[in-house]
C-alpha cells in the first residue's frame, strides 16, 4: 500500500504507512474565533510551525507525533479567567508553545483490504503555559477501539473511546469524556486525494470543569502527490460551543521509505 499523510486525520493508522516508512511534515493553521474557556480568552490563533512525524511500525500499526511549535492568539474578547494570567496577557496579544501529542494506533484483525480493526493510544503533552492563556498544561491520555474498511476507491475508519483530561485548576481532578472520531479519504485520481472527517470529544458530566469542555471539529481537505512529496490542504469548522471557530491548515510532508521504494 503506498503511503500517504493526513495532518488533521486524528485516526493514525487511516495513513497506511507501511513498516519502516517515516514521514515528516510541516505547515500552518489559522483558526478564527478560536475559544479558551479556563483563561477567557477567545480570538484569532496562528499556529506555525505546525510538524508532523509518522512512523510505520507494520502494515497496520503507527506511531505519530504532531503539534505546534509557536501559536500565537491575538485577544478579540475576554470573560472571567480561572486561571491567573501572565501580565504580558494584558496587551492584547498572547503567545505560547503548542501541545504536542504523541498517537500510536494498530489494527491487527481483519486485512488490509476489506475490513480492520485495532486501537489506539493518545497522549497530550503539557508543553503549553496556562498562565499564557491558550493551553492547559496538562497531560490528557485517549483510549480508543477503531474499526476500518478499505476498498479500491476509499478508505473510511471510525473510532470510539475515552479522553482522560485534566483539569488544569487541579491537576488531582480529571474529567472523562467520550471520544470520537469518523474519517473517509476518497481517491480522486492518482495524484488527487480528498478527506472529510469529525472528531472530538464529549463532556459526560452536567457541568465540565474549566478546561475540560467538550470539544469537536468537521473539516474536509485535499492532498495532491509529486513523488515522494505531499502538498495538503483543509479547512475545518467547531460543532461546539466551545470549539466554534474555522480553522485553516496546509503544509507539505515528505516520504521517507523503509525500503528504497
């Protein structure tokens, strides 16, 4: 199978790499009236360099690592903060590192044609600084079961599971929500590919502690292949209240294979 790179695909193993391959990428996202409930700021977010790396453990399994390296939040509206900001928040632009988030996902039962099934394993680093308002320095762990069918044309995958978050006002405190996501990736050509997908999570308690809301986004994006370089683009929109922004993204990525194909 020859592989292929989705930076907004949170289902891993949708990629296809084959055991060795590594891919690397690199881009940019631009969400619009990105929300932060837990520091009460809301506004345009820039995130650049956004990298990706993907490695083929198997035909069938993967272990990816994904985030931004700078974002930076320039403040439209502000609400009450639960958390004390940095003073430098108060000139209305505010800036931090991204989380970064480590994905291995495997799907050992059925073939690689026709219908698989596997897991995967998420963990959300606390590279951000709270007090700048945009992260919540905290590590949040998604466990999920997937179940995939693939055909000549199109590849679809679905997964469900549970988003172990913790709340960054007390970081002995946890919420636990549902995790889902749905994607499809449909070849239009040799060169061609289009995605659709939604992804997200769900509060399961009446009121969610600050930080831990539910959270999803629906996008659909293009990939056009030269070789062994992938060009990508998407666009993508919060189906929250607490995600309601659109989100912008393209980059590139190149294919490494594990042997010399």
């Amino acid at each position: 199978m020859e592989a292929q790179f989705r930076r907004d695909a949170p289902i891993q193993h949708l990629s296809g790499v084959e055991g060795g391959d590594l891919l690397v990428g690199a881009g940019f996202g631009v969400v619009t009236g990105a929300v932060f409930p837990a520091s009460g700021l809301s506004g345009n977010l820039t995130s650049v360099p956004e990298v990706s790396l993907l490695y083929g453990l198997g035909t069938r399994a993967a272990i990816g690592l994904t985030g931004a390296a700078f974002q930076r939040l320039k403040i439209g509206e502000r609400s009450t903060s639960r958390v004390v900001l940095d003073p430098g928040v108060d000139d209305g632009v505010t800036t931090d590192a991204g989380d970064f988030v480590v994905t291995a996902s495997f799907a050992p039962l059925g073939s690689s044609s026709g219908f698989s099934a596997g897991g995967l394993v998420e963990v959300r680093l606390p590279n951000s600084d709270e007090t700048r308002g945009i992260g919540t320095n905290t590590t949040d762990v998604t466990l999920g079961v997937i179940g995939a069918w693939s055909a000549t044309r199109w590849r679809g995958a679905a997964m469900v599971g549970i988003a172990i978050e913790e709340t960054p006002l007390n970081p002995v405190d946890q919420n636990d929500l549902v995790a889902y996501a749905v994607d499809l990736l449909v070849n239009a050509s040799e060169r061609l590919r289009m995605s659709f997908g939604v992804s997200g999570a769900a509060n399961t308690r009446g009121t969610a502690p600050a930080g831990t809301e539910s959270h999803g986004m629906a996008r659909a994006g293009v990939e056009w292949l030269v070789g062994s370089w992938r060009f990508d683009a998407s666009l993508g929109r919060g189906i929250v209240d607490t995600s309601t922004g659109w989100r912008l993204a393209a980059g590139f990525a190149w294919t490494a294979t594990g042997d010399g194909r």
